[in-house]
C-alpha cells in the first residue's frame, strides 16, 4: 500500500465529481498520431488499456481502428463505460472489461499494444509500475505510457492552485530518462521518450474553483498557445505531457 499515492475511494470520488464522461472520441484524439503509427507499422490487432476507466483510450482504438481491445482497472462502473460505447456507436460487447488490482492480478493474456495514460504517476514506485505493463506485452509488441509533465509551468500551477490534486502524483517518475532506464534494465527497446505538446494548463473541477484563479488560467492558458503557435516545441518547461513508446524483444 506503500506504493499507492491514491486508493479505490479517491477514484470513486474523482469519477463520481465528473460530469460529462460521455463524450464522441474525434478520430484526432490526443495522441492519435502516436498510435496510429505503432498500429500501422508493427501491424497490432490486440490492445488493452490499464488504469483507463471509463475506457476513452479503448474505445478510440476499438472505433478507428478495430482492434480486439480489453480494459483494465481497479474501479469501472460499467453504465458509464456503456454509455460512452454507445455515444461512438460501439456496443458493450465491443470492448473486453477486467475489473481488478493490477497489483493482486497476473495476466493471462499478452497483447500487441499496452497502453495506459495518466497511471504510472500515482505509484511511488515507477519501476515496479512499468514492469506490471511489461508483463502484459508479447514478444515483438509495444509499450506506451503517457503522463503529465508536472515539471513545467502546468505542474506549477497545479501545486499552487490544487495542491491536493498536485499530492496525488509523484512528481519524480516525470522524466523522460528515467523511463527510458527502466525499460532499457527490463530488456526493451526504447523507441521515443520525451516531452510531448507544445503548451497546455488544467485544473481538475475547474468550475469550483475561485473566479480568480480561473481567469488566471485562461489568461496564461492563451498566452502561451499564442506563444508556442508562433514559436511551437516540446519542452521540459512548457510541454504538459512525457511520452514513452518501447519495444519487446
């Protein structure tokens, strides 16, 4: 438990606060270039998604590139995860359902694409996080991990404006190099581990938080779109999000 800096009851509380999960994933969703290269070069036809309820990830792959997909997490409230299939024309059968600990579970199964966004930073322990990810990979398959970059100016704004949210991550594991080693110590092929987007901000129920603090927001938010349309890069300072992609040998 150690390990944990969240537990069941923080999500169901974080699920249970959001409005608006049933959403239509575009086809240009976040990341979609990423996948969609992986898919199309290594020829994956079987994925899942750790950690991803309510299964946008899933369903993005299910929807546009009709993969056998299965989705894993400790916490999934299955009316959601059917309605968000049914807002993208899929049905509940379309997409694979494990409810269970990633740490109480081996798989049984290893798939082409293993996939988790938003995971691996709620772990003290980055290591024995990626290697549960490896465990589902097959021989000649891909692993890819995104998560936040709480190094840059969102991180900042993170810590200074909900630092209960900012607490529930661990700050460290947000390094490109050490991703790259541990996949590297567990014998795969890295392939890109980086800094990803030009400039983003976020906070969690935006909505509750003080008027202040949300035209704060906007007003950096703007600035720096302009700034890195005009000037665009991937940076440790202004990128909200690292990438890892790696290969199974």
């Amino acid at each position: 438990m150690e390990n944990l800096l969240t537990d069941r009851q923080f999500w169901v509380n974080y699920w249970e606060s959001k409005a608006g999960l049933t959403v239509n994933i575009p086809s240009n969703y976040l990341f979609h270039q990423e996948l969609g290269d992986i898919i199309n070069k290594q020829g994956v036809r079987t994925a899942i998604e750790l950690g991803g309820f309510p299964g946008y990830y899933a369903v993005f792959l299910k929807k546009y590139f009709k993969l056998d997909v299965t989705l894993l997490d400790y916490f999934v409230h299955q009316p959601v995860t059917n309605a968000l299939l049914e807002a993208n024309q899929l049905k509940p059968s379309d997409i694979n359902i494990i409810e269970t600990d990633l740490f109480n579970y081996q798989p049984t199964q290893q798939f082409d694409l293993v996939l988790s966004c938003g995971l691996i930073e709620h772990f003290n322990d980055t290591a024995d996080i990626i290697n549960r990810h490896i465990a589902f990979v097959k021989p000649g398959g891909t692993l890819f991990i995104t998560l936040p970059n709480f190094k840059a100016l969102n991180g900042w704004f993170q810590k200074s404006f909900d630092r209960e949210n900012y607490d529930k991550h661990n700050i460290d594991c947000m390094d490109p190099k050490l991703l790259a080693n541990i996949c590297k110590q567990a014998g795969l092929e890295v392939v890109q581990a980086k800094y990803f987007g030009n400039f983003s901000l976020w906070l969690e129920n935006e909505q509750q938080k003080p008027l202040s603090v949300r035209i704060l927001k906007k007003t950096m938010w703007f600035v720096g779109k302009v700034f890195t349309k005009i000037i665009p890069f991937n940076s440790k300072m202004l990128s909200p999000y690292i990438i890892l992609e790696a290969r199974k040998m």
